[in-house]
C-alpha cells in the first residue's frame, strides 16, 4: 500500500488493516502513550494509544521515516 492510499483511510480502517495484515514489530513509550510498531508488507506502522482512554489516538505510516526509537526495544524474532 503507497502512504498516499494509508492516509486517505479512516483510523477505523488502519486498525483493521493493522489487525488484517501488520506483523507487530516492538513497542516504544512517550509520556503517557505506548506507541507500537508494525510491518505491513515492506513499511511500518506506529500505532499510538493512550491506556488512560483505552483510545487509539493516531495512526502514521513511516515510509521514509525513521525507527530509532524501537532499535532499543527489536526482538529479531519479530523480523521475519
């Protein structure tokens, strides 16, 4: 999927796609958020959700972005 096609789909629709066809990758924390990291195809997703709410707060495509603030937390494992 190009992002182009990711952002035209509702937050709804990225987390169906996310449970249909993401292979979770690792999770990273910023202030009261738990931002999770998954692959779909050959690109990345982050996930950003707020326990407090139990609310998923936005979902980003990282094609052409960085995943630094996962290298930390990568198991191998979840690479293939």
């Amino acid at each position: 999927m190009k992002p182009i096609d990711f952002e035209k789909l509702t937050l709804d629709e990225k987390a169906r796609l996310i449970l249909s066809k993401g292979v979770y990758v690792s999770k990273s924390e910023f202030f009261q958020l738990e931002i999770s990291l998954y692959r779909i195809e050959n690109d990345f997703v982050e996930l950003w959700y707020e326990p407090i709410t139990g609310r998923v707060m936005r979902i980003d495509y990282l094609k052409g972005k960085s995943v630094n603030p996962y290298l930390k937390h990568l198991c191998a494992a979840n690479l293939n």
